[in-house]
C-alpha cells in the first residue's frame, strides 16, 4: 500500500510530453488571468451571488451553453491533433500512446460534455418560457445538474495533468479496460468522470417530464406544445429509460477495477460482452438523446424562417415518439460481429433501418413546411438548411450500416467513422448551433452579427465535406479506426491529407462563431423588441432576456402558434400584464449547497479514481450532508411582493 | 410555511384542492406536492431501470461460479436467513402501508409510531443480511472469487445500500414530523419515502425469486 502510494505519486503529474507541458503551462496562466481579473473587477461576490448560486433555468442555460463552447474547443482541439498525425504515412507528431489518449478524450468529451450541455443549454433556454412557466418543477435539482455535471466534467480534464487520461477509446471495452491491461488511473477517471454527470443528466431528465407534464399554462393541452418542447419531453423519456443503464455500466466495470471484481475479466466467469451490450443499450439511444433536441429545434427554425406554420404537426409528434421506442430497440448493430447469430442480428437490422422511417418523415415536413413560404436566410435558417442534405448522407450510410452481412466488411472502419460523425455533426451540432443562433438573443438581449457568422459557416460546412467524405473511401479501402498510423504504400496518403485540410477548416469555422461572439459583445445591438425573428411562440412574446420569474401573468393559451396567431389578430398586448392581475409570485431561494454538492462529488470521484477510499468516503459523506441539509430547509422558497413586479414589468415599458 | 410554489405552477391553483370524490389527500393537497411526488415516480422508473440492469448482468453470469462456491451450496444449506430477512422486510413494509393509512386519518401519533416500527424492521434486516455476507465472506465466496459472487454482492448489496438509504431517510423524516407536526409539507415528504420504501420491498420480492429462490432449486 505504502509503495504503491509513493509510486503513484511520482506519477502524479504527467510530464515529459512537450504538448502536455505546453497545455499545463496555458492551465495555469488562464487560471492565474481569471483569478486575477475577478479580483481586480471585485467580481468574486458577484461571481457567487449571480451565478454559482442560482437556480434560475436562464442562467443556468448560460452556464451550460459556455461549458458546451469550452468542450467543444477541448474536443476540437483534439480532433485537429489526430488529424496532423495522420495527414501524412509514418508521422511521428504523436507518440501510439499520446494518440490513444486523444482519441478517447475526443470522443468521451464531443458526446458527453459538449453534446449533452448545449442539449441542457437549450432545455433550459427554452422549455419553461415555450410552456408558459416561471421555472422549471423543481429548480434546486436543476441546480445540481448542472453543478454534477460541471464538476464531473472537470474531473475528466483533471486526467490530461494529474494522472494521465484514459485511453481505451470512448467506449471503454473491457477487458481492455480491466486494470490487468490497463493499470494506472485513466480509466477510474473515465468511469467516475461519467457516473457523476450521469446522476445530474437522470436528474434533467426527470425534472424535464415533470415541468413538461405539470407546469404548462392554462389551455396549452399537449398537441399545442411547440415541437421543441415535444422533442425534449421525448428526450427526457430515453434519458429516464437508458442513463440508468450506463450507470450500471460503468459502476460495475469500476468495482472490477477498485475491488478485484469479475463482470467483464477474462477470468472467473467473467463476460466482456455483457459490458458492450450494456454500455450500447445506453449509447444507440444516446444518439437520439442528442439528435431529437435538434430536431425540435429544426422544426422551430424552419417555422419560423418559412412563415409558416410546421407540416404535418401531428406526423411530427408521431416520430417523436416512435423515435423514442425504436430507437431503444436498435443497439445490437454496434457489434453485429459478436456473433449472436442470423435471428438476433436480422432483428437489429430492421429495426435500425425501421428508425429511419420516421426520421424521413420529418424531413419531408421540414421540406413541405418551406414549400412555398416566405423564406429568410437568417444564420439559424442557413444551418437548418445545411443539415438536411447533410442528415440524408447520415441516413443513408446509416442503413448500409445497418445491413448485418455487409456490416462484416464495414465494422470499425473509417466508413463508420464518417458516418457518425455524419449523424452527430450534420443533425446534432448544425442543430445546436441553429438554436443557439436563434435563442441567443432571448438568452443574452443582444443578437449576433451575422458577418462572421455567414464566415463561420461556409468555412465549417465546406470543411466538414472536405474533412468526411475522404473518410468513406479510406473506409472501403481498409482503413480502421484508431490507427495512430499507416504506411505509405496503401494509396491512403491523398485522401488522408485532403481530410485533414478539412479538419483545418472547420477549425477555421470554429474560431470564426469565436470571433462573431466577441465582435457581437463588443458592438451589441440590443434586441428591444423581444421578438427578433418574429417568432411564433410564448418565449418571444416576453422582453430579452425576460425578468427572472419570467411571465408577470401565466397567459392562457388558445392556439398551437399562439404568439403568432395574437400578432396576426392584432392582439399583442393581450400579453402585458394588467397591474391589478398582478399578484405577489412565490420562487425559490437561490442556494449554494447545490455547487458544495458537486464538489463533494467531485472529491469523492478524485478519491476513488487513486484508490483513496477514506477521501472517497469523505466525499459521499459530504453529498449526504447536502441532501440532509436540503431536507430539513424550512424556507426553500421566498416572495416576490407585487409591487416589485410592477415596478420591474414598468421598467421594461410592459405596464 | 405549507409550501407556497402554486403561483409558479399555474395549472393548479390554490392550496386546497378538491377532488372528484370529496376532499384531496394532505400530501396531494398543494399543486407542489402533487408535482414533488410525480417527479418522486419518474426517479422511480430509473431506479428500476438500475436494477433491471443489474438482475440482467447476474441472470447472464450466475451460472459462472469458476469452480468456486454456487448458489445452491451457499443457500441451500441456509434457507432460513433469507427467510428471515424477507419475513422482516415483507413486514416492514405492511407496517410503512399502515403509517400511511394513518397519516390520512389525520393521526399523527400512531403514523410515527409504525414509522419507528419500520425503521426498525429495516435494521434487523440489514443486520441479517450483513451476519449473511460475513458467514458467506467467512466461508471463502468473495466478491473476488466468480463472476457469480461479484454479481450476487453487486445486486443484492445495491438493494441493501438502498435499505441503508431508506432507514437514514424516514429516519430524517420521522424527526421532521416530530418537529414541525403533520402538515401539506410533512405529509408530502413521508409519503414519498413509502414510496421508496415499498419500491425496495418490490425489488426485494424479485430478488428472493431470481437470487434466492432460483439458487436453492
């Protein structure tokens, strides 16, 4: 024990590799800027007061956008040192090891801490102001979602300095990833990184079914729900249904691990496959988790860029929901190769193929609701227009996939690699970002600048083009995926190398939303209307951003596009309030514990991930001490008096 | 202090409400509660999740004893521990249904005594399911010896990790009902640890079945 802590010790900060070194040194120089600017500013009480303690959805939907643009950075940065090592034969730019870690904090990152929070971004961006609500059921969970999720993200990226990073691919396969093959602490991190964000995404998950099924406004009945809001309940439903599963998953692999258990070993009865099938049962459906959200979203935009309402409303919300059973009933075909025999994996081809019905039929409304409307290229129309072609290549390559037999010849190549990055880029992450054009002004009450924006663009999408369609080819001719290399003489070099110009401009395209967000910051243009796009539903009916308990009055809502058919009617001031239906609002307290909660999480994650199980325990005792102190909270909830109302709709001209 | 979130759910309004069938239940008495304990049977279909997941890993390995102990030799030797142990928590939650029974006639009293009475049935069955994993640890079936036991300590320690939770928790809401009386707010809180409680009775029903019960035969 004594010899194994001192030898943990000396490894404790990875060092040697000049990338890493480099990294550490930004760490801590971004850290010490941070610091120091807080501090000049006097902002460390305002840093508390606003933001770590709220348990405002709006704010909170700020926190998660950032964190989202900050992974996404993470994660492509990785992607742009995978493709320099592979842009030319025998490239030394990477060591195998270096490589492995790379690839796997690439994808564990783009899927799980910047997928997942710019979904939760728009969640709480949009839900409760699309449904007619001052906040979410249960705005203290939310809290700590977030804060799990945060800190379970930060416990991810602690691996890359302390420790060194898993590197087992984001799947983390056993028995690979058992500690005979894989000692030292990656993996513990991957696991434990995963299972506290996990806890905070069931968490979203059930406090978004409750908002959505118990707070709408009065006469929203469910078929007048905005297709977002239909999308995210969807959404909540797989969360509900398949986080619990990963978390299983991954807990019982770390008690292998931590205490010499045999789930997935090689030895004493242990079954690796059992961990594929689990981790899958999670991870197919995860892909509709991240992929509904920007379909409601697609929906949303091309609505409201068209001017006309959505074809096909109900067809709409029909695939929602067959989405969020099919989609359950796919996850075979990620390992069609393990041999379970003709029956089982027919079975898992159609219904693969069968989840691409629905998904089609979506994109027929998108295509029939633009069908002769008043169409306006604004940035949130470009992207949801860039993903339909973008999503059929998916879709198509998708069901080549799915075919069992050919799957044999295609497994774990690059053809696989293009396709899912197809899948997640062209429907997930055009998706976010056509939401988080859209919304931005509704989060912040400034738009932003279309120039760079329009730049940001053609640069990612003609990148992305350049950077994937390579990859299908190098597929069919061979390619694997995770080659930290190749030789010359397999005819990949030239493909290879217009890929990784690709990669490069996409990276371009990033940096560029980048500079559009700090120009847009630095010449704002207030949004004074409330409603830039003009809008058709409740949240563009409120000012930019809305006051803080949102609607003064709950509005009754009457028809699908309710904001829409008011403003057609003439009847927009049917939405300020009348002082004297103006009443004290009740609203939760804000509160720090949720924030100690992660951190106590986060310290017993940290402990467990070195085998320190007294730290570990320590940790847990914490987040028993958050819940505690939460349950005996006699005052969880404080008044707004009316007349403060009154005085805040006033200020915004609305009384 | 009755909890006062009705303004933020505008879709039912005030703190009494009334129901088809005369007046609401306490718990179900504010638009707050109402949502607290459906949001309480949403985590419930998760938790059932996390244990389907793991009756399915154990169904997949237990036959994988790697020459080391089996089900029938470490509970067919012993039937009466876990005869034990399900008779005390069978019971325990008899008793929690009667508490609730209690608390809606308005009795105070009697809904903490058979709250205690639960609390203490969940004890003893810990403590038989902990004297079990000792003389099964004793008997050299560890976690670390088959795929078998690390499924069996896995499934069966999570539910008793939940029971540990469960005791720990009536036992914060027993003193709650005892500090602040029995109202909209008490109500709601110990409703939704019976809730819980009898989910894990439910669970433990099918672990004596798929564990136990199977293991014997």
């Amino acid at each position: 024990m004594g010899d194994g802590l001192a030898n943990t010790a000396g490894h404790f900060f990875v060092t040697g590799d000049p990338l890493i070194i480099g990294s550490d040194v930004a760490i801590v120089l971004v850290s010490l800027g941070i610091v120091f600017v807080l501090t000049y500013f006097k902002k460390w009480k305002w840093l508390w007061r606003e933001w770590l303690t709220t348990v405002d959805h709006k704010k909170i939907a700020i926190m998660y956008l950032l964190a989202a643009i900050l992974m996404l950075f993470r994660g492509g940065v990785d992607a742009e040192l995978m493709r320099t090592q592979l842009a030319l034969p025998n490239m030394k730019f990477l060591s195998p090891e270096h490589y492995d870690q790379i690839f796997t904090t690439h994808g564990t990152i783009m899927i799980l801490f910047m997928a997942m929070p710019f979904i939760f971004a728009m969640f709480n961006a949009v839900v409760p102001l699309q449904i007619g609500a001052r906040d979410v059921a249960f705005p203290y969970l939310n809290a700590i979602s977030f804060w799990l999720f945060f800190f379970g993200a930060l416990l991810f990226n602690l691996s890359f300095v302390i420790g060194g990073s898993p590197d087992a691919g984001w799947t983390s396969y056993p028995p690979l990833t058992e500690l005979q093959f894989d000692p030292g602490v990656g993996e513990n991190y991957y696991l434990l990184a995963l299972s506290i964000s996990g806890i905070g995404t069931i968490a979203t998950g059930v406090n978004f079914i409750a908002t959505i099924i118990k707070m709408r406004a009065p006469g929203m009945t469910l078929m007048k729900m905005p297709l977002f809001t239909w999308a995210v309940l969807g959404t909540c439903i797989i969360i509900l249904f398949v986080f619990p599963v990963l978390s299983v998953a991954l807990a019982l692999l770390l008690i292998d691990r931590l205490f010499g258990a045999h789930f997935f070993t090689m030895m004493y009865g242990g079954n690796p496959m059992q961990f594929i099938n689990l981790f899958w049962i999670w991870g197919h459906p995860e892909v509709y988790i991240a992929v509904l959200p920007a379909f409601g979203i697609y929906s949303e935009v091309v609505s409201t860029f068209s001017q006309k309402k959505i074809f096909g409303y109900k067809s709409m919300v029909a695939s929602i929901m067959a989405i969020t059973i099919i989609g359950n009933l796919t996850w075979v075909h990620h390992f069609f190769t393990m041999g379970a025999g003709p029956a089982v994996n027919t079975f898992f081809s159609i219904s693969t193929m069968a989840v691409a019905i629905p998904t089609g039929v979506k994109v027929f409304n998108w295509l029939m609701t633009m069908y002769r409307g008043r169409i306006t290229l604004s940035l949130p129309m470009m992207w949801a227009l860039a993903f339909i072609p973008n999503f059929a290549l998916a879709g198509a390559t998708g069901v080549w996939l799915a075919e069992a037999p050919t799957d044999y010849q295609y497994h774990n190549s690059y053809f696989l690699v293009a396709h899912f990055h197809q899948a997640l880029i062209g429907g997930v992450v055009y998706g976010m970002l056509a939401g988080m054009y859209y919304w931005w002004p509704k989060m912040f009450g400034f738009k932003l600048k279309e120039k760079y924006g329009k730049w940001a663009f053609w640069f990612f999408n003609v990148g992305f083009y350049v950077c994937f369609m390579p990859q299908y080819i190098l597929g069919l001719m061979g390619m694997q995926r995770r080659m930290y290399t190749y030789p010359a003489d397999m005819h990949w070099t030239g493909l290879n190398f217009v890929s990784t110009i690709g990669a490069y401009l996409m990276g371009i395209g990033f940096l560029f939303i980048a500079v559009q967000i700090i120009h847009s910051l630095l010449h704002m243009e207030k949004d004074l209307t409330g409603d830039p796009w003009g809008g058709r539903t409740l949240e563009w009916a409120l000012p930019s951003p809305p006051p803080h308990y949102n609607f003064a009055v709950i509005p009754h809502v009457t028809a699908r596009d309710e904001w829409w058919e008011r403003k057609r009617r003439g009847e927009q001031d049917a939405f300020l309030p009348r002082p004297e239906a103006i009443h004290d609002i009740h609203m939760p307290k804000n509160s720090g514990v949720p924030f100690l909660m992660g951190l106590c999480f986060f310290i017993a994650g940290f402990g467990f991930t070195f085998g320190w199980m007294v730290v570990g325990a320590l940790g847990l005792l914490g987040v028993l001490a958050c819940l505690a102190h939460r349950s005996l909270d006699q005052h969880p909830d404080h008044d707004i008096p009316a007349e403060e109302v009154r005085r805040t709709e006033a200020a915004l001209g609305r009384l | 202090m009755a909890v006062m979130m009705e303004e933020v759910l505008p879709k039912q309004a005030g703190p009494s409400r009334t129901g088809d069938n005369g007046p609401v239940r306490l718990e179900l008495s504010t638009a707050d509660g109402a949502t607290k304990i459906f949001g309480f049977w949403m985590f419930l279909v998760s938790d059932v999740l996390l244990f389907a997941s793991l009756f399915a890993t154990y169904v997949v390995i237990y036959t994988h004893t790697a020459d080391g102990p089996t089900a029938a030799h470490l509970f067919g030797h012993d039937t009466a521990g876990f005869l034990a142990e399900t008779l005390a928590l069978l019971t325990s939650s008899f008793t929690c249904g009667l508490a609730t029974w209690e608390m809606h006639q308005g009795r105070a009293g009697r809904l903490k005594m058979w709250m205690g009475i639960t609390i203490l049935l969940g004890l003893v069955f810990l403590g038989l399911e902990i004297t079990e994993f000792r003389d099964f640890v004793g008997q050299g079936a560890t976690m670390q010896a088959s795929a078998f036991l690390s499924g069996f300590y896995t499934l069966v320690g999570t539910h008793g990790a939940h029971v540990t939770m469960g005791v720990l928790w009536m036992s914060l809401i027993l003193y709650q009902l005892a500090r602040f009386g029995l109202n909209a707010v008490t109500a709601r809180k110990f409703f939704i640890v019976g809730l819980y409680w009898h989910f894990l009775d439910i669970v433990w029903v099918l672990i004596f079945t798929v564990v136990y019960l199977t293991g014997v035969m």
